[in-house]
C-alpha cells in the first residue's frame, strides 16, 4: 500500500517537475537570446535611425495599427509618418510607438514578468527585434503586445 502512494505522487509530480524545467529552460534561452541581440544591436551604435513600426492589435484604435515610419534621435522618437495616409502625425502618445532600446525593454519586462507566451524574431544583421508577439495572461484578450519591425536605416 505505500509504495502505490508513493507511486501515485511521483505520477502526479512529474508533470509539474517538467513544466518547470521547460519554463527555466524557456526564460534561459529568451534571456541568452535577448542578450545577444542586444549586444549586436549596441555594438552598431545606431541612436539615429528611422524605422518601420506596425503595432497588431484588435481593439486597438486605427491609428495605432497603422503602418507608421518613425524617425528616431538620441534615441528618442522625434518624428511619426503615417505609411497609409502619407502625411506626418502631429500627435502621438508616449507609448504608442517604441524605438528599438524599449522594445528590448518591453522583451526584458516579459521575461521578468514570466509573460504567458513570448516569441520574438531578431533581425539577422542588426539584431533588432523584427517581430514581437507576448502574451502576458492566456485568459485576457487584450494584453498582448505584438509588433513588427522593419527597414530601419541609420540617419545621415
């Protein structure tokens, strides 16, 4: 009788011993991975650039999910040119668009916080994170972050 205990223990712990490797292993790789990135992104001393930015997002307002290019210096957004519309935007919130150093930020933050679901695809060259998808709760529909990046180019 108490082996069939300890049996039915071993059983029932098992997947939780699993899950919990797979989550370490998980955060280690995301962590390594954004470290490197990182390091390649910093090591290209890019502060002045433009970039691509398109925010994905179903209840989001139309104006955030539109394709924007944005115009970056000293690392800070100074400029945001509506792609569809093709006009600039005068008025934008802080948080609306992110340069690259704050999406790195955002991926950090999710780490840390042990986000549902995080997938990130780096650029190859400068190793910019090209396409964000978090999900920080499975059960909230509106708490994801999913974000593309492209194009971005040093400013002369």
């Amino acid at each position: 009788m108490r082996w069939i205990v300890t049996y039915r223990r071993l059983i029932f712990a098992t997947p939780l011993l699993a899950g919990c490797v797979i989550f370490e292993s998980r955060s280690t790789n995301l962590l390594a991975d954004l470290a490197d990135n990182r390091a390649v992104w910093e090591a290209a001393g890019l502060t002045d650039y433009t970039m691509q930015f398109q925010r994905q997002c179903l209840f989001c307002p139309t104006d955030l999910i539109t394709p924007v290019e944005l115009t970056v210096r000293d690392d800070v957004i100074e400029a945001v040119f509506d792609l569809e519309l093709q006009v600039p935007r005068t008025e934008w919130q802080e948080g609306d668009y992110l340069t690259v150093t704050e999406l790195f930020d955002t991926i950090q933050d999710a780490i840390d916080l042990q986000a549902a679901e995080i997938k990130i695809r780096y650029d190859g060259t400068l190793g910019y994170p090209a396409e964000i998808n978090i999900d920080f709760n499975r059960r909230f529909v509106d708490d994801d972050i999913d974000v593309v990046v492209q194009d971005v180019m040093p400013l002369n």
